[in-house]
C-alpha cells in the first residue's frame, strides 16, 4: 500500500488535522554546513542520592521545607508556583487591551527517589507507578480546575531544572491555546464523522511508514504533520478521554511502551536525549467532550546529537518549516527503539 507521503520529495506543507495548522517541509536542506551552537552532552555518571538535590528524599527545598524519606513517588506544591488557587476573580479591558487573573495551581512531581534515574532506566512496574500518579493527581485535580496539564522537562536542553526524575502539573481554569485548537478540530471532526479524529488516525497510521512500534493498546507514531525533528504522539487505541479513565491494561502496556520509546530516544545518539513531553486529556468540565482523545506529545528539540532545531524565523513569522521527513525519521527512530530494547532484553536477561 502507497502512503500519501510517498513521491513528496519537493518542498511541500502538510496540514495537521489535530491543531488545523500547516507546516513546511523541505527535506533538501539537511546537508547545509553549521557552524552554529553546538549543545553539550550532558553528563549521565550521577550518583544514587544527591545531598544538594531539592528533590532527593530527606533534602531541604529551597522554600525550607523537608522532603519525606520517600521510596517511590512524591508530590509537592511547586514552591514556585506560576498559578494560585486563591486568586480572585478579576477581569479588566480598556479597547484593545484585556486581561483576566488565572486560578490554579502548579505540582511538582518526582517520578523516583533515585536521582540517577529516568523514565527509560525504570522498570516496567516503576514506570506504571508513574502512570498511576499521573492519573490519580489529574483525577484529583480535575475535580477543580478545568484544564489538567501533566509535562516533564526532560534534560537541561529542554529547560529541567534538575537531573533528578521528575515532572510538572499545571492545572488552571481557563483553556489554554493548545487546547482550544485541539478541542476545536476534534469536535468538527467528531459531528461531521461521528468518530474521534485521533481513533480515525490510528487506524490510518497503524502499521505504516510512520509507526514506530504500536502494540495493541497503544499507537506510537512519528505524526504526519511532525514540526519538531523526532516527535512522536502516543494514543490509545480504545476510546479514552482522560488518563484516570485508563484500565489496568492500558498502564501497564503504556508503562511499557514509553520505555521503549525514551530507550530508543536515547540511543539515537548514544547520548541522553532531551525532550518535553506531556499529555493533553479532556477538559474536566460540564461541557460534552465526547470528541476527545487522550494522548500524549513528546518534542524533542535535537536534530543530531548536539545540534538542535531552533524553531526561529520562519517557524516564528510564517510556520513551522522541518528539513527531514517524518517518515525518514521514522525509519532511523524505528531502528533505534529496536537496537535499544533487545540490548535491554539481552542485559537483562
Ligand atoms: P523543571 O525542572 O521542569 O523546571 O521543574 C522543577 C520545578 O521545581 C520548578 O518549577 C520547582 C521549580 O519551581 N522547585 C520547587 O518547587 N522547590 C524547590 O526547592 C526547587 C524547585
Ligand atoms: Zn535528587
């Protein structure tokens, strides 16, 4: 079966149904000489407990608090909080100008006591303890606030403050951008089909040139519309609108295939491979969501092992512009995850 990418090799745009965006790609440029900004690597050689780490279990926070002798997971209320549950209800505009104060609230979350670890060292059940947090916090928090963010900063590249484990919620009461666009497409999509926009597109990517290893709960792909150079979007395969919503099945093989990905994510370039990566769920509101899809974007800023995609000029004044294919990258993402995992059977076993 020919894909609809097959035979693209001029500079084209692509259209992502799930933002109504479009995106530029010119796969002719990735030869370009560079004599730009090169990232350091960073250091993985860290040690099992570090004692000027805020968020090693036992440490003093910068706000003075200490954190519990922790053994698995911990969450806190970000000492720095960008949003605040008490705000007051405020709302100003004079002619063009408008504001509104934002109520919420903003979670710290360590996925370990090890400060040595990441998402791709954990094993299978420490990574599902992972997902039960995530769930259990959205669903707690949802009870709230509208709009439930769950991210990780992964890598000082991205912007982590810290190596040690960890993750943010955010959750807030208005809707933000991403999730205005999204809500917005899928339910056009949803009344003029009856189907979930992202279910129709699993079924379309599955086991084509932009899967990168989907099991039968999950649908791992490198997204047609792809902006950033090794993005991937995971998706349940079943009908799912919020991460409490997922059953035992679900996390367990969503424990699994994230390991897979962040293992082949950082084997790419032998070197630990930065991302942000969080889910985008249904609004916890009134209103009918029935459109929604749970999933979850990983945007890794890198091109090569320490040059990144800056996402500058054109990408800020015009669109998102790319220079390697989605399906290119596939392939060497494909071969990476596969390099890394049986690497991983075989130390392991
Ligand atoms: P990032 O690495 O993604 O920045 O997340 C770490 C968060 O931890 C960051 O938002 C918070 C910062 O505000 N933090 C605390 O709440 N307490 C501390 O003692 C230091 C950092
Ligand atoms: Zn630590």
């Amino acid at each position: 079966m020919r894909d609809v990418a097959h035979g693209l090799t001029e500079p084209h745009r692509r259209y992502n149904a799930l933002t109504d965006e479009w995106l530029l790609v010119s796969s002719n440029r990735t030869s370009r000489p560079w004599l730009g900004l090169a990232e350091t690597i960073p250091d993985r050689n860290l040690p099992s407990y570090d004692p000027s780490c805020y968020l090693c279990p036992g440490n003093v926070r910068a706000n003075g608090e200490r954190n519990p002798a922790y053994k698995s997971t911990f969450v806190f209320r970000n000492d720095f909080a960008a949003l605040q549950p008490d705000s007051p209800i405020v709302k100003v505009s004079e002619g063009l100008l408008r504001a509104e104060t934002e109520r919420g609230t903003c979670l710290v979350i360590c996925f370990s006591p090890r400060h040595d670890f990441t998402l791709a060292d954990m094993s299978q059940a420490e990574a599902r303890r992972v997902v039960d947090l995530w769930a259990t916090q959205s669903e707690e928090l949802g009870a709230e606030f509208p709009w439930v963010q769950v991210f990780e900063n992964h890598g000082s590249a991205m912007g982590a403050s810290n190596p040690h484990p960890h993750g943010q919620i955010w959750a807030g009461d208005a809707l933000p951008r991403e999730a205005l666009r999204e809500d917005e497409s899928q339910k056009r999509h949803f009344e003029a089909t009856g189907h979930r926009l992202l279910l129709d597109y699993a079924a379309q990517e599955s086991g084509g040139p932009r899967d990168v290893g989907s099991d039968d709960e999950w649908l791992l792909v490198v997204p047609f519309w792809a902006a950033w150079p090794y993005e991937t979007l995971l998706i349940p395969r079943r009908s799912v609108g919020r991460l409490p919503e997922l059953d035992e099945r679900q996390r367990d093989t969503l424990a699994a295939t994230m390991g897979r990905l962040l293992r082949g994510y950082d084997g790419l370039f032998n070197s630990p491979f930065p991302y942000s990566m969080g889910w985008h769920q249904a609004p916890f509101d009134n209103a009918d969501r029935s459109h929604w899809q749970l999933h979850a974007h990983f945007y890794p800023p890198l091109l090569q092992a320490t040059v990144r995609k800056f996402m500058v000029g054109y990408e800020l004044l015009s669109e998102p512009q790319r220079d390697v294919t989605a399906e290119d990258i596939a392939d060497r993402l494909r071969s990476a995850i596969g390099a890394a995992n049986s690497e991983r059977t075989l130390t392991s076993g």
